[in-house]
C-alpha cells in the first residue's frame, strides 16, 4: 500500500532486506527507542509511544535502520521495532468523507496530528479507520504514504 512513487528522488533495493528505500514503516510497540547511533551503545534521542506510528526508513544496516518521522526528526531503530507501514499520520484539519468524492457527507472532522489505520487508495483518496469511524480523506492530507512529500 505505501510504497515509494516514482520521482527525481532514487529509490535503491537495500542490500540488507531486499526492500526499496525510501519506504514507510510503523512502529511495532507502544514504546520504541529513537537512538543516535546504529547501536544500543548509543544514547536514546527520542522515545516514542505510538504503536502505529509511520516512519521512513532512509538508510538500512543488517539490524538497524534511520528513519525520520512525520515531524523531520532523524534517529536509528532496532529493525526489531518497525513493521509493515499500515498506519498513516493526519497533517490537516479535514473531513473524514462516507464515500472518496469531494461533496461526500462528511462523518466526523479529523485533526492534525491523528495517527490512522489505514485501509486502501485509490488514485486521490484513502480509505481510514481514526477512532471510532471509518471514511476516506483526500491523499495530500496524509503522511506516510508518499516519499515524494516526506521531506526528502
């Protein structure tokens, strides 16, 4: 689903997990460490606490990978610690539509910063779930689907 686009930006197979990078992840665990370094030697920078959370990954080593999260910030995780990118971030106050077309009903209004599940894309929108409801939001309204918009 959140797979790199095509762009000016290079997207190279990571000799470590056979992957492209960029790419987006989440985070696994409710508590994962950001450090500074590739090492559990080196000193926590960021703790996050957000399950779900989208990460980019933007460099790999065999057990460790930098990633830069929806607010720019650059640390090193355990690949322990990241899964599958099934979750988006919220960047916009917008309205979470009943069906993807701009004169939907809208179901709920979502707020910047709300961490979604995501479900599926077509061309301009996402399928999300945020709480209790479930509805579609336009895609310039999301981080963690488009490496061209990740700050790269």
């Amino acid at each position: 689903m959140a797979t790199p686009s095509a762009s000016a930006q290079a997207v190279k197979i990571s000799q470590f997990s056979g992957k492209p990078v960029p790419r987006f992840a989440s985070l696994r665990y409710a508590r994962v460490n950001g450090r500074i370094g590739p090492s559990t030697d080196h000193q926590v920078a960021f703790e996050y606490e957000r399950a779900g959370m989208p990460v980019l990954i933007v460099k790999e080593t065999t057990d460790w990978a930098r990633v830069r999260d929806f607010e720019g910030d650059e640390v090193w995780m355990h690949v322990g610690q990241l899964t599958e990118a099934d979750h988006v971030i919220v960047t916009r106050e917008v309205a979470l539509r009943r069906k993807p077309q701009s004169a939907s009903p809208a179901r709920a209004t979502i707020e910047p910063g709300v961490l979604a599940e995501l479900h599926s894309c077509n061309d301009r929108w996402c399928e999300i779930s945020a709480g209790a409801y479930t509805g579609w939001i336009d895609k310039p309204s999301l981080w963690g689907l488009n490496t061209d918009t990740a700050g790269l």
